[in-house]
C-alpha cells in the first residue's frame, strides 16, 4: 500500500538541466516544488578523486546500473529486440544533474531552419525533396528560432557560456556572458585551414568556462582548469556549467524546493474523474522498497528521453505510435546522430593530453540550410569540428590502420601517434523515418516489473549520404592542416548499438502545433492532460548537427513559463 503525501504545487521526475530549471523558476514564483530522482546525490566536495579514467570513463561510475534498468534494441521490425546490457552507443547518466553533470559542455543553439524545417525546405526546393514517399517524416516544430532566443540567452546567461558570436547561425539579442575559451596550437591549425578553404571557423560555445563568472541568480561558477576530465566526470573545480551549482543551489535558495534522491517514478496518475488532468505520480524509495504518492497540481517529466517516453505509456497517457498505420504519436520520430571525419598524423607533437569538453573550433557551413542541397541526395548536413577534450591514456589509442594490434610494434606506434594525432569530424543530423520510434518490450522487464523501452533504430539512406558528404569534406580540412597521413573514417551501414557514439538521443515524446502528429503544444504541455509537461530532447521533432543541451535548456525555460501561468491561470496555454 503506497503512502500517500502532502500535495505540493510541482513536482518533477528526474532533477538534471530540465529538472533543476524548471524547478528554479517555480520556486523563485512562489511555488512549492518536489523534485524526484533516482540517483544519490553528488556535488563538487565528491569530485577531489575524479579523475580516474578507469572507474569514471570506463566503469560509468555516473551512469545508470544496467542490470536494474536498461532498453531493448534492433535495427528493424523483423528482427527479435534484445536487452542494451552494457553502456554502449550513449550513457544514461544517473544522480542528481544527471547528463548534465557528466557531459561535454558543447553548447550550440540549433538553427532557424531547424524550427521550420519542412517548411524552409518545400519553400526552396518543393515538396519532392522532402521524400515522404520514402518514409521520412519531417514536421515543424510549432516554434521558430526567434521565439525560442530570449530562453536561449537566460539558458547560457544562467550557465555562463563561453563563445563568441556565429555567422552562419540566427541572430542573438545579446553576446555570450563570457569570452571564447583558450585558442590552443591545434585550433589554429584548423582556424587556418578552413579560413584557406572559404569558411566560418568560430571558437566553439562551452560550458567550460573562460574565467570564473557570477550569474543572473547569484551563482558563481569558477574558471576552467583545463585538466581533460569533462565527459563522463564531474568537475571538481565547479568550473563546467552543470544544474548542481546552478539551477539546484538557486532553488533551494527560495526555502520552496525540496529534493528526495532514491526516488524512482514509476508511474503518473491520472484523475479518475477528470481524464483531463494528472494528480501526482507513484515513486519507490529505491533503498527500502516502500510506495509513495506525490499529489501536486502540476507534474513536470524531466528525466531522459527513453524515461520520459516510459512513464507516459505505461501510465497509458497519450496513443502509441503505430509504423503500420502511422496513427499515434507517443514514441514517433526517434532520432540519433551519425558522425563522419578524417584522422591526421603528424610529425610535430601537441599537448592533446590537456584540453577540456569543448575547448574546439568549428564551422556551419556545411549545417542546416547553410549549403545548397538542389543537387545533393540528402537534406540538412552538419557542424564540423576539431576538438582538444583531453586524450586520456585507456580509451586513446589511435595507431595507423595497418598497426598491429599487439606487441611491440604496437606499442611503439601507440606511443608515437598519442600526441601526434588529430581528428576533424562532422556530427551530422539525422532526420525523423517512420520506422524509427520507441515502444514498450513484451519480453523484457525492469527491477520493477515494468516493461523495458524498446528503440527500433536504423541508419537510413539520408543518414548514410550526410555522413559520407561530411566525411570528404573532413579529409580536405585536415589535408589542409599538413597531416603526413589522413585517414577517412569507414562508411557505416546497420547503426551498431554497442560501440559509443554520442548520448544525443531525440524524439519519442515530440512538440508540434497538432495534435495529430505531437505529444505536446509549444510550451511543452501534454495535449491529452493540461497539468502535465514534458520537456527534455524527446521534444525534438528531429535531431539535428549539433549537441542537445543549449536548446533543451531554452525549451526548459519555455516551459518553466507555461508551468508558472498555469499554475496561476489553469486551463490550455496559448501558443504563441
């Protein structure tokens, strides 16, 4: 028998970027907020012996136990889905911050085109180009770049961001809070050779920052060490922008924030007499077992894409999508990434031993809309980027391609490319197809006894022809660079669940301006239930060349404002 709880005014499930915002707005209006996460919780103070490459980037010391929770996979609907039993293709992060504790800190507004992505493409190409026919479903996302800026400058005003302006992007209301990061030896390499070939290098927008800074909140986050322990660690100097020292401090600041740590939310309630609204949710004290009930007047899902999608349809809120008929919208539009670049080796050594998450240059012109796609045989494109996060002894191992894998000769080759290597890659956009999406396993249960998510996920043609056009293009930078060797990567087939590519997983829980083909309106609230939100990358109607976290947090704040009004007003918010 579950324990039931005071109500509260919001409670949220998972408390990490979304989570930590929404929660910080709420509390700082007024209200009472409960956040719910699974995980412990972990600050600065448990960070002085993060850097044990070992138990952090090869263990998952963050990341979320595999063998209590985890997701079934395959590439298609033939195919028999079988349990994710290791962390591979991307990591689900767990404790409070959740991935934004462990991540890069790469912090990129998506562009104008991306917001109105079918649109801007039939407008200039036709209808033909958007391939329908072929099974890729692109959709608005019944908001535009101009609407979401204001909560893209308070998301890198809140986290400090370091950058400088880009030329290929849309139009900011205000400059980055802080200067560029360090431009190190390699960076100028790049810098200049794609200044050589016609484009737009620019210092990369991080969350690793240039000298400490105080933001509009009172928080102060320090400057970066540059020590090359970013991903998959957190950072000791509180120097990477992460929601344990700034969204969570500045809530708990309010007295109106409540935190419960070893809280799994296994499902939202839906009001009996009222199919309309949500009343709270059920959580379990991952410790002890025991069954509570959090009522509140507002239920937010912050937690992760694949949670997020989980709780809606096991709470049976919302229509599976069907890849048969197409009707549904709850798990459409599950997307990924691709990434295709070039290795260089080099006679003159670098200190690619130092770095931080996203310390690297980059360019867009090869992203979006900003390249003319009437010849080519895909759409959109992606960021192309050098980086110098950091190469740390265990995972970097990057010998010619005829190197033995054992032995001396290994060893000799291993030793000699360590600082003599670089990498130019594209991370590319994938686009939505109808038989990409998430749905609940038959087979296949957590801890719990609730049914595993099942991602059905292939590389589609478009996929493929993007990675291929951004893989040459990579070459030619990096020839450009002087490299003695460049080496392109392989062209992928089947995606591989199992080796790490990045934890940029989008979609399954869309927003849209119609109910017909979206989970939710453009402040993020649930169609079928007026006090419920979703917020988080599920939210993406497709994913696009860049990292997730800058356009999570600005639909965060979005969000965080319909929750405010309907805390106040009730009833449907208003799109805008």
């Amino acid at each position: 028998m579950a324990t039931e709880l005071d109500k509260v005014d919001v409670v949220t499930v998972g408390v990490g970027w979304t989570g930590g915002i929404i929660a910080a707005e709420a509390a700082k209006a007024g209200l009472k907020v409960v956040g719910l996460e699974r995980g412990r919780e972990r600050g600065t103070e448990d960070y002085q012996n993060i850097h044990d490459e070992y138990k952090y980037a090869i263990r998952y010391e963050l990341m979320q136990d595999m063998s209590k929770e985890t997701l079934t996979f395959r590439n298609n609907r033939d195919q028999r889905a079988l349990p994710m039993r290791q962390l591979g293709s991307f990591l689900l992060g767990e404790n409070l911050g959740g991935a934004g504790t462990h991540w890069n800190g790469q912090t990129w507004r998506f562009l104008p085109y991306d917001f109105e992505i079918r649109s801007m493409t039939e407008e200039r190409y036709g209808s033909e180009k958007l391939r329908d026919d072929e099974g890729y479903r692109l959709q608005d996302w019944g908001i535009t770049y101009d609407e979401l800026e204001p909560y893209f400058d308070t998301f890198e005003k809140t986290a400090g961001i370091s950058g400088e302006e880009n030329p290929l992007s849309g139009e900011r209301s205000d400059a980055y809070p802080t200067p560029p990061m360090i431009k190190t030896r390699t960076l100028q390499m790049f810098e200049e050779a794609s200044n050589n070939l016609g484009y737009n290098p620019i210092m990369m927008p991080s969350a690793n920052l240039s000298e400490s800074y105080e933001n509009p909140d009172g928080e102060s986050i320090a400057a970066c060490q540059y020590c090359a322990f970013c991903e998959r660690f957190g950072c000791e100097y509180g120097a990477k922008s992460s929601p344990e020292v700034t969204v969570i401090p500045t809530a708990r600041k309010t007295g109106n924030y409540e935190v419960r740590t070893h809280s799994n939310v296994v499902e939202v309630l839906t009001d009996e007499d009222d199919d309309s609204k949500v009343t709270g949710v059920r959580y379990v004290d991952v410790r002890t077992g025991e069954e509570f009930i959090q009522p509140a007047e507002v239920v937010v899902l912050t937690s992760y894409v694949f949670n997020n999608y989980k709780l809606l349809r096991v709470s049976e809120i919302g229509e599976q999508y069907d890849p048969e008929t197409e009707e549904g919208t709850l798990g459409r539009n599950y997307c990924y990434q691709i990434f295709g670049g070039a290795t260089g080796y080099f006679d003159e050594q670098f200190n690619t031993f130092m770095g931080a998450g996203a310390l690297g240059m980059a360019f867009d012109d090869f992203n979006g809309d900003n390249f003319d796609h009437s010849d080519l045989d895909f759409l959109h494109g992606g960021n192309m980027a050098i980086t110098q996060t950091g190469n740390r002894p265990i995972a970097t191992n990057r010998t010619k391609p005829d190197t033995p894998s054992w032995g001396s000769e290994f060893k000799k080759e291993s030793i000699e490319s360590y600082t003599r290597t670089l990498r130019v890659q594209g991370q590319c956009a994938i686009l939505p197809h109808r038989e990409n999406y998430l749905d609940l396993d038959e087979t296949y249960n957590d801890v719990y006894g609730v049914p595993l998510v099942q991602l059905t996920f292939n590389f589609t043609d478009q996929d493929l022809a993007v990675q291929k056009y951004l893989t040459e293009k990579a070459g030619e930078v990096m020839e450009e660079m002087g490299a003695n060797d460049v080496v392109l990567d392989a062209a992928s087939t089947d995606y591989d669940i199992t080796p790490y590519q990045s934890t940029h997983n989008t979609g399954g829980t869309v927003m849209g301006d119609d109910p017909e083909t979206s989970v939710t309106n453009n402040y993020l609230q649930h169609w079928d239930r007026d006090n419920l939100f979703v917020v988080g990358a599920g939210s993406f109607a497709h994913n696009s060349g860049y990292n997730p976290t800058a356009t999570v947090g600005a639909l965060a704040y979005r969000c965080a404002e319909g929750v405010i009004q309907y805390a106040e007003n009730g009833g449907r918010l208003e799109e805008e």
